[in-house]
C-alpha cells in the first residue's frame, strides 16, 4: 500500500500549487454558513444561561444564590483551557524558524472552526433534547467544545508545514466528527471516565495525526530540510506555549471534573505530575548530549507529558506520590522517544511527525488510558467511601451495579477504542488530503511561511545602502534570508 | 480648517524635537500627585472591600457566606479583562518593527496613569455618595476602570508612532474624562445597556482617536515610510495581543453584566460570535492576495471585530445563530476596511491610522450599537418572562414603564451620542496637541523606537572582526540596521 | 573573608568546565527519587480534596454546595500566581541577548522542583497532623509551594547568566528550606501578617540571592560584557514576563488572604500602588538621560515595585491613597537603585546583580515589611471594627490580647529575620557553591547559552551561497553572530 501510495503520490506532486485563492475562501464561506444554519436549527441557551430558564430554575430548585450557576464553578477553568488551545497549542508550534505565522495562524483557524462544529457533534451526541430536537449549551460546552478540537490541534502538530490549510479544515471537520464518535463510545457506552482526556483527546489525537502523516508520507521532504527547524527565538516563542499548556494544565484536567472535591483533587494530582516530569526530561536531555546540553525540543514538550498521562486517573484518588510516579515515568518515556523514537519512526516507518506528537500525545495518552483503567480497577470503598465510589465513578442508573475492578476494564477497553479511531480514520482522512487539489506545498517548500502568507520584507528594509573604497554593497536583509551583491567598480 | 491647521503644523514642525526630559516627568508627577490627593479625598473601599462594612454587611442581610462577596463573581473576569488591557493591546501594537517598545510601554503608562483618574472620573458620575462626598470602590470600579481606559488605548492605535508619550498621556486624560460624561449619558441618562462597551468604549474611542489623527494629519510621513510595516518577529509578537484578546473577550463583555444567567450568556454569545470572524477574515484576506496568501494585519485583526460587534448584544438574548451571523458580518466588513477603506481615508481624507482603529473598533463598534438596539427593540416578554425583560433591561424605577421598543430607540441615540463625543471631542483634542511643546517625533522620525527609548546595540554587539584574505570587515550589526565597512588593504 | 574567598576561587576557576552531563541528571533523579518516597510518607490530600472526607465534612458542617469548597475561593488566585512563577520570572530573565534559554529554562526547572520540596517543608513547619504524622495539602498549599520557591527564582535573578543548573539546584534546595523556617519563625512564633511575603518571600529572597551573589564574586566578569545586555526582541520577551507580573500581583497578594472583603481589599490596593509605581519609575527613568530617553530595565523592573512594598499592607485598611502613595515612593526609590545603587554595590561591594534583584525584591521587600509594621500599628477598632481586628490579624488563641501597636513591633521584628535569613543563610549555601564540582561557566562564558543549551544554528542555516562578480560569499549568520568570509578570486 506504501508504494502504491508513493506512486499516487509522486503523480499528484507534480501538480502541486499553493494558491488557495479559490478553495481557502470557499471552504471558510461555505462551512461557516452550513454552521449558521444548523445552529440555527439546533442550538439553543441551556437553562443557566438563558434568562427565562435560570428564573424558573432557581425558584423551582430553591437557589437563593447566583454563584451556584455553574457558570461560575466552571468559567475560570474554561479560560485557562481556552488559552491553551490557541496559545499553549498556537506558540507551541511557532518553534519552527520560518513558519511561526503557520504554526500560530492555522492554529487559530482550525480552531475557531472547530469549537463550533464540535458543539454541534457533541450537542448531537450529548445534549439533544429528544423532544425538542435542540441541543442546550452553556459553559460546560464551550470547555468540551475546546477539549473535541484540541485533537485536531494535536494531529496539527504531526503535519505543521507540509499541509495546507485547506487540508487542516478538512483534518479537524472529519477529527471533531471521530472525536465525537469514539467519545460517545467510551464514555457513554463504556461509561469510562476520562475528564482530562487521555483516551479521548491525546491517544485519539496523537494516532489520527500519525496515522494522516503517515499516508502523506514525502520521501523528498529532505529538500526542506533547512527549514525543518528552530531560530533562537522561534524557541523563545515556543517556550509560552509551553509554559501557558504547562500552567494551565491542572485546569484542563479538572474544567470538567465534579464539583468540589473533584475539581479540587483532579487540579493537585496534575500540578504534581507535571513538576516531576520537568526533572525527569531535563535529566534525560542531558544526559543524552556528550557535553550535557539541554535540547530545547525535549524541554518544550516532554515536560508537558506528566498532564497528558494524568488526563484519566487525576480525578481518581491516585494519591500526591502516585501523581509523582507517573510524572517521573512519563517524561523519561517521552524524552527517550524524541531522541530515538522519532528518528526511528521516520526512517523505518515512514513517518514523518514535524512536533514529535508521538512521543507527547500518542504515547502518554495511551499509557494514562491504562493507568487510568489501574487506578480505577484498585478504587476501594475504604478509600472513596460508598458514595464517593459513586459520584467519582458514576456508578448510577445502569451502571449502579458495576465493580472498581469491571471500571478498570472498561477504562482499558476505552483505550484501545481510542486508538483504534486514531489509527483508521487519520488513514481514511490522509487518502482524502492526498487528492490534488487541496493547495499544500511540494517537498521543497515545506516549512515556509512564504507559501500562504506575505511574509514581511523584514528588519532591514531600512534602505540600507552603502558605498564604501570602490565597493557598493546592497543588502537587503531579512532575518531568514540574506542576499549579497558586492559589485567591484 | 484643514488648510489653516496645515500652515500652523509647518510652523510648528520646524521645532519638533523629541526631547522629553523635562515635560514627561513633569506631566507624570504632577498627574500623579493630583491622583494622591484626590484619591485622599474621596476614595474609600466600598462595602464588600471594608473589612468593617463586609461584616455589618453580613450581618445585616443574613448573608452566611463569603463567596456572595462581589469579588468571587467579578475577580476571575476582571483579571481576564486586565490582561486585555495590559498584554491584549499592549502586545497587538508591537506590530512595528522598530516600534515595540513604544507600542507596549506607553501602553503600559497611560493604561497605568488612566485606569486611576477612571476610578475618580467614572465615580463622581456613578458612585458619589451625596452624603459623604466619598466614591466606594470595589472590584467592579476596577473594571470600569480598565473599560473606561481602553478606548484611550483604541485612540493610541491610530496614533500610534506618530506622537510622544505626553500627548498621550494628554490624549487618556482628556479621553477618560469624555469617556466618563459621554457613558453617564448614554448609561444613566438614556439609560441604555452597554456592558460590552459597543458604543461607550468602541465607537467612542474609535471616533475619538480618529479624529485626533485627522488633526493631526502629517503631509510628509511618507518620509517613514520604512519602519511602518511590521517585522517577521514583531508580528509573532502581536499575535500574543491578538490571542490574548480573542480569548478573553468573552470575559470583556460578561465582566460586568448580571449575575448568573446574564455573565454565563454573555460569555457564551461572545465566544460564538468571535469563531466566525476568524473564518470570513481568513476567507476575505485571502480572496485578495492573487496568490491566495493571507495577510498577517487582517488576522491580527479583524478576528476581533465580533468580540466589539457583540459589545451592547451580548448580554441579551440574541441567540446563538445570530451571535454566529454578528461575527460573520463585522468579520467580513472588518477585513474589507483594512483591504479598501483605510487607504482610501489616509488619501482623500488626509487620515492616518497606523492600526486601523476604523475597521477593528470604529465601525463594528457603531455597528454593534444598532445591533444592540435591534435586538433589544425585538425582546419579548415570551422569551425572556417579564422579571428576565426587567432584569436584563433594568426596567425599574423611573424607567419602569418603558418597552423594548423605546429601550432600541434609546440605544441607538446613545450609539449616535458616542460618535458625536468621539468626533468633537478628539478634534479639541487633536488642536491641543497641535501645541510644540509636546516633544512629537519630526514626519521622518517616525515609528522608531529610537525618538524615546535607550535602544539596545543589539545583538552583534559581539564583536565580529574578522580578517580574511587581505579584508577586513567590521560588521557592526544590528536587528534593524547593518553598516558594512570593507576595507581592502 | 573577601581575600581568601577570591584566593580559593582563583584556584578554583582553573578548573572550571560547564559539562554537567553526569552531575545535572543525577542530581534531578536523586532529589526527584527523595520527593516520591517523601510524598509516599508524609503528603495526603486535605479534607477539601479527599473525596471521602469532603463528603463526610460537608455532611459535618451542613455544607449545602459545593461552592463552598475552598479550590471556588483560591484557585482563580492559584492559577495567576501559576502565571507569574513560570511566565512571569521566567521570561523577566528572557532579556539577556543570549541567555533567553537559561532565563526561561531554568527558572522553569528549579520552579518545578522547589515547589515540591516546598510541599513538604511547608507541610512539616504548618501542617503536620500530630496523631498521623501525615501533610494534608490543598489548593492553598500550591499557592504557599509557588510563594515559596518565588524567593528561590528572585535569588536567581542575581546569579541569572553566572551560575550553572545545577548549582542553581543547591541554591533552591537550601532556599526552600531556609524560607520554610524563616516562615515559621515570623508568621507562627512572632505571629505576623504577610500574605503577599514582602518580608518572607521579596526580602528574604533578595538577601539570600545578594549573599549569595556576593560570595560568587567574579573578577574578571568583564570579560562576558559584551553578553551582559539586551536586545531588541529580547527586550520584548522580558516585557511578557513584566506585564503578567504586573497584572496579576493583586492576585498574589490576595492569593492567601482572608476570605471575602479580606481578597478583595488586598487586590485593590496592590492594583492601586501598582498603577502609581509605573508613572513615577516612567518620570525618573525619562529624568536621568540627557535626552530624556527612556530605559528598558527601569521599565521592566521598577513598575513592579508596588506590588512588592504592599505585599503585607494590601489586605489592611491602608486606604487606597495610601496605597497610591507606597507605590509613589517605591517607584522612585527602585529606579533609583537601578541607576546608582547597583553600580555601587558592584564597584565597592564586589557585588554582581545581574536583574538588579537590590532594586525590585531586597529593598522594597523592606520596605513593605516597615511598611506593614506601621501600618499594623496604627489599625484602630474605629476603622476596622473589634471583630474586623480580629480578624485580620487573627488576635485569636494565645494571641488574643495582643494590641495593634505591638502587632507592628512584631512586623517590624519580622522584617529583620527576613533580612538575617537572607544573608546568613545566602552566604553559607554561596561558599557551598564555590566548589569547583557544579559547572559553572567560566568568566568569559557567562552570560551564554552555548555554555548549557544546544543553540540552533539560527534564521539564516537557509544555506546562502552566493557568487557575484568573482566574489564568493559565504555567510553563517546567527542572530548574534556573524561570520563572514569574503574570498577574491
């Protein structure tokens, strides 16, 4: 199937333009307005932001207090996620010298696309009124909506500068549909827990990703190889997405917990992993480079891995030094991928993954599936008690009768859905992208800004013209690109 | 008038000299030692910040817990909204490539010196005690502060480069005070509803930057011509003020709104509305590339432009399509400004706007006025029961008999009221600064950092001599400027 | 003492390597090893964050919602504190040309560790239950571990660019520790207030890093100068970390304080005295250069003053003109330290400052910490109430009787601990760093993140071959640095 998809390929590369002229607008223009009209159709204010329903609530179900509108258990949380999606993943992905605007631009772009077919996917799946045919939304949704599309964000990261940003609205129109799909799966028929997402978001995310780069394989893309890679300040960049995902990782985990101990609980586990993981990816960055220097590419992102493995069992009781032990295995893990899995990965399986989402998402993801599926296979009544077995796990309605030890199951079943959704549709959506008419760049234009944006002239277009003892030197610099005329009179 | 104001800027200009060393530091003590002792006299904690008033305060209305303080409903927004300001417009106008440090640190002074003559400005007109002749502050004073402070930030964007830091702070005392009459009329005497800010803030300061600018009209800047562009960096740099304020605004317009159900639609409207400027900005700005290229300007942004459109509609109960179809709209007639109507203002109407305040704030500002007073015309008593209309459109006391029909009347004079405060007010303004004593930049000394800033020898203060083959080459290198002298022996 | 030091460190320094290949990880693995056995003895979640003792205490306490859970109180406040640890310090120090990396990097890696060997300090000195001998932690432990290590990260900012991450390791193992029990010393023995740790954390915090820094002394440092600066984006890096540091000190200062009206009159205050320090280090920097120019590290540096002089008299009753004149003050006194007291210090003290820590924690930490003691000794029952006094300054249990007046003397004594804390402790741990085994740079490396960091080859690796005119130009330029070889044929 490689070859012949190496043939189809190198068939279609010879056509290969970058004017997205016609298809980028058009595609905008055209969802954006099937995204009016089915909102239109289907959705609605949830009965704590619409004004005629909160009134009726309140009175109905004895509130004498505005605060206990879930608006304000949840909007902080909601904030600190919505900065990572297009900050934390924006910056994350500006590392690159020559295709910060890409990186941080069609972030914004699939992103802004994303949450609002994410609210209708999930609001089919979720909140549907069966009566009236609407979907209620309120701050909850917003957050899931952010959750759906950093999938998409994540499969980004596997493609950032060899696709255009056509392809990148049809990864994220068919990875929120997926998303939706393998979600309601996991955590309405396999009634799994997973608020932070492991399974849901970063396994699912990770494997779609690789699985569309690895159909999108380009065997020339060493042609691009001078820009395949950071500038000092590309890094600096980098490093605020790093951060703000780092910061904000406890709320992502715990904007959709229960509220109270939950919230509470799942924040602390995650601020805890992450610490450890921090020492562990510095530990192994230098352990790897014979003088001991750190590579800013490990500290970028594999000190983030303690938040993705903690996506599932932060809300358990998992306990501080639990929290810790996963934090410290996880950023070895994921360091040691970037230093030799990716490599490997490229040069044997074809698979060219630009951020090395394997080894942050893909890979963490899967084993906080699993660590997840443990820790809930071990919850005891000693622990949790009765009732909090119940609330943590939702054993109600009919899954009242289910066991700490089938959860555990379930949980670990959920995962392989995860991946199994991952791996089958990035590969039936890579065949999609591979049609030529989609606008990407050919092997030797990859990783350049220049190709969908007016890159500035840059700093010295200050007319920087000098004459000096029979030389005339012109320059015209720009900070990636230098050229020289010395004319010798 | 032009004609007159012309002869007098010639006559002026030939003094221009950007030395502030005297009138800066006199400006910013003195102003601020009046903020002392105005503050002194009339500033006190409100009752939820007294520790005294809290406690009689529990007492006396039963309130048996601290999180019904005031603070816990506002603090979350008000810092979201405090980030916009300081970070949000601060970083959106380090677009210039040697303009940055003017753009985010007189951002950082006039916000810093407006915010606190806000607190007494919008306190004499709102929260006077007519017993005391004490203003309360308390967290929702902050916000308005903030509020009340950034259409002097949205005027520096068309001014941007092109005056001295104490013409703005000229600009933000005079902007704070129009600012405070012009929402005491709009807000309490037509008794509109503006908690986003569409007409008081937006069209306000829109307005009133341009008109400044207009008065200001500078026949020669094409002489700087080559620092007004932006920088590949510079513009990563903005997109950190981009984002920040893309995020956070549905915090900007839920800050001060009702509690419960009024903050959580707000946010909810907001957040939808700006999903769909991204997608028409990028459909528009790449329609007018003939290669289909996007234009970092229009991204940075018209993405905005829902966030200011939803300003007035926000809190009401616009639906969520119409939020999407708000956002649709400003993002395209945004976009289509900055393509078409800015050139067209600097060259037949003598206006320069460095930012393109008139497409970002000006215009979806007015825009988001009418649209306020539509939506608000056609509120029902069956969508919103008769306690949500009175709540939502505070139709109580002297106002208790009005309809929506009159409350959309009332909001578009107050829209009108906004533009015409704007107007006349930023041409006194403008006249003012006219005055050469202010230390502005000469038409060729423009947009640089340099005017009134110690610019670093930056990065190749390392010295690079090098002898190579009978040259020698002392490069003295500089991110914007390079001087090469080669020397053949 | 100075002579022998600088003896030993002359036969030191021929030693010097900055190979930490070996020391770096095993230092990260043994300290992260210690923290999972200590985590797995001592630390257990809180009766808020235990799913089982949540339940069994809402039950207790007749807690109707769980809004009322302290995560609703802290953790908007924890999550901006978050902020200005990792975003905040860390890229305050991002403003060295070349030691971007460092500045962000390691202020992220002793950040993540200190905060939990700060958990388990903390949890001994305050939280140890007696019969279990277990640490209970919640959301307001994070809070205290992030106040905790900021003395550690503002010791760094002296040492920024001279020391290795290693000794960097020491310096926030020994830094912890000594806070933990300078903590307890003045808020538990001597019973103070300082919820935003003027004296425990900025004066504590500048002592230790000035000792420290002081003790490290080098010579012949000069002969890094030409790294010992700014550029121009680099600057701007450094303005992300001013600004969310600056905005989110009120956050800091109320993070701990009092529930209710105690929040929020201590981040009202501190956003006052915030806003008054930025006009006057604007009006002395602009005073002191002959143009009246103005300087990046007043800026940067200076405007963040007020934060650290309110940081125990926010959450009192020191008026908002009160707090408009710390801010004054602190202002000028700081930018004034930038301008004549760090050159000082440097030449006759043999003391190099590389952020100008004596400027913006050490001596306005002082300050606040006075300031605080008057301020206490003034509170009056007329202002505050009988039960407001007890409550802010928790005259409760042995306590009781305590007076304002003597509440200031204890303040004041306070603030002396703080100080001997500092310079005692930093002196001891600044000999320990002395031997020649941690990897530090030498005298001519500082500065450079070459020395720790794999650096990318930069912007222009776009291999720019160019002939013309029988010249031969090749060119590897980086950012900051610039080779040139110009060969005639």
């Amino acid at each position: 199937m490689g070859n012949f998809l190496e043939c189809m390929g190198s068939f279609f590369c010879r056509q290969k333009n970058t004017n997205i002229r016609i298809t980028l607008p058009f595609v905008c223009f055209l969802w954006q307005i099937a995204m009016i009209v089915l909102f239109g159709i289907f959705i609605r204010y949830d009965e704590e932001s619409d004004v005629r329903q909160w009134l009726e609530l309140k009175e109905r179900n004895n509130i004498t207090s505005d605060i206990e509108n879930d608006f304000y258990f949840r909007y902080p949380s909601f904030q600190d996620v919505h900065v990572m999606i297009f900050v934390g993943f924006g910056f994350l992905m500006t590392f690159l010298k020559r295709y910060s605007f890409g990186g941080v631009g069609f972030n914004f772009l699939i992103a802004a696309f994303g949450v609002q077919w994410a609210l209708l996917m999930q609001g089919w799946f979720h909140a549907l009124d069966p009566v009236t045919a609407k979907i209620s939304i309120g701050v909850e949704s917003l957050i899931n909506a952010d959750f759906c599309v950093a999938s998409s964000l994540i499969a980004y990261g596997a493609l950032l500068g060899k696709v255009s940003p056509v392809q990148m609205m049809i990864v994220t129109l068919f990875g929120v549909t997926l998303f939706a799909v393998e979600e309601y799966i996991i955590l309405n028929l396999l009634h799994c827990r997973d608020a932070g997402g492991s399974m849901t978001i970063h396994t699912f995310g990770g494997y779609y990703g690789l699985a569309i780069s690895w159909v999108l394989y380009r065997p020339n893309l060493h042609q691009s190889k001078r820009l395949n890679g950071s500038a000092y300040h590309s890094d600096v960049f980098a490093m605020i997405g790093t951060l703000f995902l780092w910061m904000y990782w406890p709320s992502f985990n715990s904007a959709i917990t229960d509220h109270g101990s939950g919230q509470h609980r799942t924040a602390i586990n995650t601020y805890i992993a992450l610490t450890s993981s921090v020492l562990t990816t510095v530990a192994i960055s230098s352990m790897s480079d014979k003088r001991g220097k750190l590579d800013m590419v490990h500290i970028q992102n594999a000190t983030l891995a303690g938040g993705v493995a903690m996506g599932t069992s932060a809300e358990f009781m998992i306990t501080p030094y639990g929290s810790l032990i996963v934090g410290f295995c996880v950023g070895i893990i994921s360091t040691v991928g970037y230093l030799f899995v990716t490599p490997f990965l490229e040069k044997y399986l074809k698979l060219q993954d630009t951020c090395g989402i394997h080894n942050l998402h893909a890979v963490p993801g899967m084993l906080g599936g699993f660590i997840g599926a443990i820790v809930a296979a071990f919850a005891s009544e000693e622990v949790y008690s009765r009732q909090g077995l119940i609330e943590t796990f939702d054993f109600e309605g009919e899954f009242a009768d289910r066991t700490p030890g089938t959860q555990g199951g379930f949980q670990a079943a959920g995962t392989c859905v995860a991946i199994a959704f991952g791996l089958v549709g990035g590969a039936a959506v890579g065949l999609i992208l591979r049609l030529p008419i989609w606008g990407d760049p050919a092997d030797d234009n990859c990783y350049d800004d220049e190709a969908y944006w007016e890159v500035p002239e840059d700093e010295d277009s200050i007319p920087p013209v000098l004459e000096y003892n029979n030389h005339m030197i012109h320059k015209h610099q720009d900070i990636s690109e230098s050229n020289f005329s010395v004319e010798q009179s």
